[in-house]
C-alpha cells in the first residue's frame, strides 16, 4: 500500500492542500506519522477523490 503526503495530493489531483486536510478530516483518512510528517492511506484518498473530480467534471 502506498501512503503519501497533503502536497504529494495536492500535487498529483491538483487541489490545494487545504481541501486534503478537510477531506482527510471529514472521510477520516487513516493516516500515519513519521519524521514529522503526516502519511494518509492512498486508498483513501483515491475513493475520496475520485468521485470528487469525477463529479466536478460532470461524469
């Protein structure tokens, strides 16, 4: 499984950081600390995040 970083998704979906922290929020993303920073579960973000540019696109 593949865990990855607020800018790594606001960088590969193109939305800014905050929109990952209130999604991670709200979906509660399981998420993981280490060296200070804040991994969140790449399946998350996917279910989450597809749906969400799929509707923005009008799919």
């Amino acid at each position: 499984m593949r865990w990855v970083t607020a800018a790594d998704i606001s960088s590969l979906w193109g939305i800014p950081t905050g929109s990952v922290y209130r999604h991670a929020s709200t979906r509660k993303w399981r998420r993981r600390s280490a060296s200070g920073r804040t991994y969140y579960h790449g399946i998350d973000v996917y279910e989450t995040l597809d749906g969400v540019t799929a509707a923005a696109a009008g799919r």
